[in-house]
C-alpha cells in the first residue's frame, strides 16, 4: 500500500467523493422514506434496509475503481457469506454501509458510512462519515487524525466524574449487574448513540471520555479505533492490547478521549472481571 503525501491525498480526495455520492444517491433519499417492506430483520435487535444493500453495492463497486483487485469485506455481503471474513487476514477494503441502521430504519440520526482498508489484520486507513451533516473524519496511521482535513487532537469533557457512554444491550444478565454495580457509580452515565460512526467522534471532540463495546465487529471499529488512536486517545481491548479487524470471533473494546482515562477504566473493568 503506497503512503506518500501525494498517493494520500488522491485516496482521501476519490474517497470522499464516493462517500458524498452514495449518500446523495442513495442513504439520504432513503432517511425517512423506507417502506415497511424494505426493512428486515436481520437478527435479534437488528436490522438491515434496502439502503444499506445499495449503499454497499455502491461503495463496493466504487472502491473497486480506486484499487482495482482489493479485496472487499462489507457488512451484508458477509453477513450472507462468512467465508468473506477470511478476507480480514490479508489486506482488504472494509465497508458499514449505513452504521446505525436502527436509528435509520427508526427515521432518526445519527447513522455514518464507515469505511477502512486493513493490512493483514491491522487498519492503515479509515474514514468515518456523517452523511446528514457532512462531517468527515479521516486517518492514516502514523498520520494524525483530521476533521474535515482540519488535524484534531482528542480531548477529555473536563466533567468531574467522566462522562461514559455505557451500552448494557449486548452484555448477558451477570455482566450487566457488575457493570452497574463497580462501573457505574464512577462515571456519569449517558446513552449511546447506537452508532459507532458518532461515538468515535463523541469520544475525540470532548463530549464522552470513555465508552465500552462488547461487540467489536469490523466494520463497526476498525476506522473509528484508528481515527481515536491517532487523534491521541485511546481505543484498544479490554486488556490493553491493539485491536485487529481479524479477531471477528473476540468481544470486548474500550474507547477514551486520553490513555489516563483508558488505564483507569481498564484497571477497574479487570478488578471487576477478577471478583475484586
């Protein structure tokens, strides 16, 4: 994968050119105008729409003519064949056509497209888009992380306790009694927006200071995890190790605006894991 200044910028510039016209042709003419038929459920407490079929088929099609012969990893289309996950290992476009596509089947926001190209399990781009505002923010590993090519640096809410966007949806009974239990008192809890592609920016621009996934899918973290990490937070399993797009089978990440809030909810989540 080529990494000069010169080769970055035409990626950056072809890619956000596909972002904004799958959202023009595609997600935004969708937002609020589904048919009931066009929405199915994919699994428990999980949907998918007919725009995040197009949207993909779009990107794919798109990413395609940026690096002809790139494989592809994208949400639905592994969701119909799991064999396409064996792509995770190798180097690969990774694409979540619509995250947050509860939200937007519901007519709400925020959704995002997300898209990442990895390297034999490790994420050397990302791109995490926000199709009704037009916020764009991208990474290059070792390059720093940008808002709309403006460089951003993560930054805590400076609340007192911090601020934690705690999801307990995917956690079983025992997990979330714990949590409520030993995590909750020392934060101040608020909800999740249901989409990785605002909480990763949520986490980086001073409005959340930490957050726990349990599901740590692909598509749904290998851009925001790069984007956090390079802007100087930190995002990383449960136990401090880097994440990688190829563990599909492992759960658990924690996100925070800086590696002190980091270590701070790590040490209390492995007290917690360890019956204190």
């Amino acid at each position: 994968m080529n990494n000069t200044a010169q080769d970055i910028s035409s990626l950056d510039t072809a890619v956000a050119e596909l972002l904004r016209d799958v959202s023009q042709k595609i997600v935004l003419p969708r937002f609020r105008s589904l048919a009931p038929d066009q929405i199915e459920n994919k699994a428990a407490d999980d949907v998918v729409t007919i725009a995040d079929t197009e949207a993909e088929d779009m990107l794919a099609e798109g990413l395609g003519k940026i690096i002809p012969g790139l494989p592809i990893v994208g949400e639905e289309a592994a969701h119909a064949d799991p064999a396409i996950l064996d792509r995770l290992t190798s180097s690969c476009w990774i694409i979540d056509p619509i995250d947050g596509t509860n939200n937007f089947a519901s007519g709400k926001e925020p959704f995002g497209i997300l898209i990442a190209m990895a390297d034999h399990g490790v994420t050397q781009t990302g791109w995490i888009y926000d199709p009704v505002s037009g916020r764009l923010c991208t990474a290059h590993q070792g390059k720093g992380a940008f808002i709309n090519g403006e460089r951003v640096t993560a930054r805590s809410s400076g609340h007192s306790p911090p601020v934690a966007a705690i999801s307990l949806v995917f956690m079983d009974d025992a997990q979330r009694e714990a949590t409520k239990q030993h995590i909750a008192p020392h934060y101040s809890l608020v909800d999740i927006p249901r989409c990785a592609a605002e909480q990763y920016p949520r986490l980086g621009l001073g409005i959340n200071d930490v957050s726990i996934f349990e599901r740590t899918l692909a598509w749904d973290h290998a851009a925001g995890v790069l984007w956090l990490n390079e802007a100087g937070g930190k995002a990383a399993r449960m136990d401090g190790t880097a994440y990688r797009v190829d563990e599909h089978g492992r759960t658990g990440l924690i996100g925070a605006a800086t590696p002190e809030l980091f270590d701070e909810l790590a040490a209390r989540m492995a007290a917690m894991e360890n019956g204190f």
